[in-house]
C-alpha cells in the first residue's frame, strides 16, 4: 500500500508544480525563481545523500558545470518565460508531450 502513497505524493508534486510556479511568476522574476529552483534541489540532494550515506565519484566540474546548464538550467529558464506567456495548462500539456 505504501507504493501508492508514494506515487500518489510524487503526482500530487508534480501537478502542483506548474500551478505554484505560475503564482510565483507573478511575484518573483523568472531568472531568479529557476536559479532558486536549481539550488533547493540541489540543496535537498545533497542532503539526502549525506543522510542515506551515498557517496559519489570523482567527477571533472567542467562536466558537471555544463551538464547543469544546458540539460537543467536552460530547461527551467525557458519554461518560466514560456509560462509568462500562456496559461498554466498549455505548459503542462507541452511538458507532457516532451520526449
């Protein structure tokens, strides 16, 4: 039973996430919300690597450095300024339809 839970939250996140960025697009400007977006996950990852005792290799940060940026960064900063300009369902809809 609990793997319904789990999925039920991971759902109930994921669909509350575009609603709750719309709202904060009003508020805040969109750079900086998907910088803050990146760093709390990040923040939380660590976390919970240090608290599960999971220990990463050794890995060049130039790689990471770019892998941050063009797969995650860029992602979220043209989400958030495509989110200014339609309605919170047509950005689920085409997040949806990504590959």
């Amino acid at each position: 039973m609990s793997i319904y839970i789990h999925l039920f939250i991971a759902s109930l996140f994921w669909g509350l996430n575009v609603i709750v960025m719309k709202i904060l697009l009003n508020e805040i400007p969109f750079l900086f919300l998907a910088s803050l977006r990146v760093l709390l996950s990040c923040l939380c990852l660590y976390f919970y690597m240090k608290v599960k005792h999971i220990h990463r290799e050794k890995i060049e940060i130039s790689h990471v450095l770019m892998i941050s940026l063009f797969g995650i960064y860029l992602n979220f900063f043209f989400t958030f300024c495509g989110m200014q300009s339609v309605k919170g369902v047509d950005n689920a809809l085409i997040n949806a339809l990504s590959p």
